[in-house]
C-alpha cells in the first residue's frame, strides 16, 4: 500500500523518471508504428531489436565500459545496417521480405549473444550491463535516460508532423507518391531511420525481445477503432503512453511472493503486456471491427433473413391463390422462426382459426421485400448471364446497388411480365413518363 501511494502521488524521483520515460516512449514508438504497420513494414523493428546487440557490444569493446551514449550509437549503427541489409535482400534477389527479416534477427541476435559471451568472460565484464539490453531493466532508468529519450522523441514526432502528408502518401500508394515526383525511396528510407532511432532508444527500457511490441501492439489495437490515419495515431499514442504509465504502475506497486528474492516486478514484460490487454479489448469491443460486433451483426443477418423471407413466402402465398390470404406454418415450407418477431412488429396477425396473415403494413414491408428478391433475379438472368435455376437468392436491397437506368429497366421488364408486386410504385426515372403499375 505504501509503494501505491508513492506512486500515486509521485514522492519517489526514480519512479517520476520511470514513468517519463516509459510514458513518452510508449508514445513515440506507437506513433512512428502506426506507419511501420500501415506500410508493412512492422517486424522490421524486431529485426533493428535484435541486431542492435552486437552493436551495443562493439559499443563496449571501444569505451571499454559502460556507456549509454555510445551503447546507444552502436546499437542504432547496426539497427540502421539491419535494415538495410533486409532492403537489399529484398530488392537484390528473389527472397520475400519476412524472409530476409529472419535472417537478419537470426544472424545479427547470433552475433550478438556471442559476443555477449565474451563480454561476460572478461574480468570486469559485469559492469556493461548487457542483460538489461536484452530483457529491459527500466527501473535503473535515470534522469539522463529519460532526457535522452524525451529529446529523441520530440525529434521523432516533430519529424512526423512535417512529412505526415507524405507518410500518409507513402503508406497507402507508394507509385502515387513516386509519380507526384516526391522522392519516394527518401521517405521510406527516413520512415525506416525513425523506426530505428525509436526502437533503439527503447532498448534499455523493454529490451531487445519486447521491444518490437511497443511499435506494433497499440498501432493494430488502434485500427479496431477507426478508418482514419489521424484518429489511428491518436489512439495508438494513446495506447502506447497509457500502457508505459500502467506497466510501470504495476511494476512499482504488485506485491512480491514471499520467498522471492527479486526486488519486484519487471517493468518491460508488465508494459508490454498492459499493451496487449490493450489489443484484447479491441479485439473484443470495438464497436466496429470487434468480435462482439461481428457477432451481433451476424446474428443481425439471420435474422433479418428469416424475417424478409417469411415475409416473401406469405407474399408469394396469397399472391398464387388470391382467394387463400391466409396461411398455415405449414403452408409456407420455410423457417417460422421469426413468426413472434414479426407478429410483434405488427407485421402478422393470427386468426381466429390458428391461421396467419399479413397485416397492411406487413404487405407493404413483404411488397418491397419480393420487389427486391425479384430485381435481383432478372438481373442475374438477363444481366450477369446465370441459369435461372440458379438465382433463387435471399431477398437483397439490389437496388441500392443497380445504376437507375438498369432498374428502370427491369422494373419495366416485371411490369409487363405481371411479376411486380401489386401495389408497389416504380422507381421514379426521367426516362419513364408516369407509367404505374
């Protein structure tokens, strides 16, 4: 309880450093992401991740100790060679890109654990630090770490800001892009060199391993939300901060198991996995693209199937024998389900004799339903050249869908045929001078 109420209320300046540096760097990594993910370009932060550990060891071979700048000039110099390396895969020869990426984390992350090694073997090999490059150790954040990564990302959203026309562009038509003369090659270069710069920067926090999480995880939960890039960033940086503030939260303030020797709770996997609670939720619950919306839609569907159906089969019912306007269950020969729903809405009505029949308003709704199913036939008959003991479809709003010339005409083709629901109007055209049914 106490180290909550520290947290809460910010007494402890380890953790006010902590929380600056995960915060903002959840921020900046999920706002250069959203364009890694929309130009496909997403485990290309993985590959700069893993090779920027053989990096941070050269890094030590030179200083001779640790260092963070120069750890961090290492790791982006590789990080940059990675991702070069998987350009020139790609374009050189006739291996796909998520190929070439796992050769680069392949061979660069081998590289780096051996030298690692070596490292370690040293007598003073201890002091670099090289465990927290792999597995985060944000907690030993300082003041100068969380300036470095403040300065580093208000570099990289300002960079965004003023090319964010041409990243948006870039992201969605490259060839648009490179026919407007804008140098296309340059920006994704610039774009790739961001997310190296991000991903780098990132390393001591989260380490090589869970580091590609904060670039990819709150991009993907964001695109649940919206169609649009700007509400995306929004979100996603939202998410990103939110998961660095609530990750170090939770490291600060989960109690430790007794017996467990450990001073608490890692602060990089709790970030990432505050993030990925984050996508869960999306998953789930976004009002568009979520799995309960779907759901509901679908369930929708059927519905409104069975419904427009039973309407049809009523209609087609008494349309053949004008002298029978009602019906029984049996009559119809297709799924009643949806008869309570539809006598609810007024659209059936039972009678005294346990038989069915439409209401005024429930012909009106099974008039247009039938019109619909009937359009949709001749079209496929006449228009898209298919059998007609083929086209028997579910009643559908072609209309909504056909050009106005086109139904015109086959609404004219059902008029003279007798096939047009009596009672119905024809569409309104300025081709056909008041003809009604």
């Amino acid at each position: 309880m106490d180290d909550l109420l520290r947290l809460l209320t910010l007494q402890d300046s380890n953790t006010r450093v902590v929380l600056l540096g995960t915060s903002i760097l959840g921020i900046a990594s999920a706002v250069i992401g959203t364009f890694a993910v929309l130009r496909r370009r997403s485990l290309v932060g993985d590959a700069v991740a893993h090779a920027s550990l053989p990096g941070v060891c050269i890094a030590y071979f030179i200083v001779g100790d640790r260092n963070f700048a120069a750890f961090m000039l290492g790791a982006l110099v590789f990080g940059i060679v990675a991702a070069a390396f998987v350009s020139f895969v790609r374009a050189a020869t006739r291996i796909k890109e998520d190929a070439a990426i796992a050769i680069a984390i392949g061979g660069f992350f081998g590289l780096g654990i051996v030298l690692t090694r070596v490292i370690q073997n040293q007598p003073s090999g201890n002091r670099a630090g090289l465990d927290s490059f792999i597995f985060g150790k944000a907690a030993s954040m300082v003041g100068s770490d969380a300036n470095l990564i403040l300065v580093i990302a208000a570099a990289v959203l300002t960079t965004v800001a003023l090319f964010y026309k041409e990243f948006k562009v870039l992201c969605f038509d490259r060839d648009f892009a490179a026919s407007q003369g804008w140098p296309a090659m340059s920006l994704d270069l610039l774009l790739m060199g961001l997310i190296c710069t991000c991903t780098v920067v990132g390393l001591p926090a989260v380490g090589v391993v869970l580091m590609v999480s904060l670039l990819v995880i709150p991009p993907v939960a964001a695109r649940f939300w919206t169609n649009r890039l700007s509400t995306m960033i929004f979100i996603a940086a939202a998410v990103g901060g939110l998961s660095g503030v609530l990750g170090t939260a939770l490291s600060a303030s989960l109690p430790v198991p007794e017996g467990v020797t450990s001073r608490g709770w890692p602060t990089g996997p709790l970030i990432t996995l505050v993030a990925t609670a984050f996508f869960v939720i999306s998953l789930l619950f976004a009002p568009r693209r979520g799995l309960v919306a779907e759901h509901v839609r679908r369930v929708s569907l059927r519905r409104r199937v069975q419904e427009q159906n039973l309407l049809r089969a009523a209609f087609e019912f008494a349309e053949a024998d004008s002298t029978r306007q009602h019906w029984t269950i049996q009559d119809l020969g297709v799924d009643t389900a949806p008869l309570g729903r539809m006598r609810s809405k007024g659209y059936i009505e039972r009678r005294a004799d346990s038989t069915y029949q439409l209401t005024p308003a429930g012909h009106e709704a099974a008039a247009k339903v039938v019109r619909a199913h009937r359009l949709w036939e001749l079209f496929l008959i006449e228009q898209a050249d298919i059998a007609p003991d083929h086209v028997d479809r579910d009643a559908d709003q072609i209309e909504h869908v056909l050009p106005p010339e086109l139904l015109a005409e086959l609404e004219d083709r059902l008029r003279e045929t007798g096939r047009l629901p009596r009672g119905m109007p024809l569409s309104p055209h300025p081709l056909r001078k008041g003809v009604q049914p």
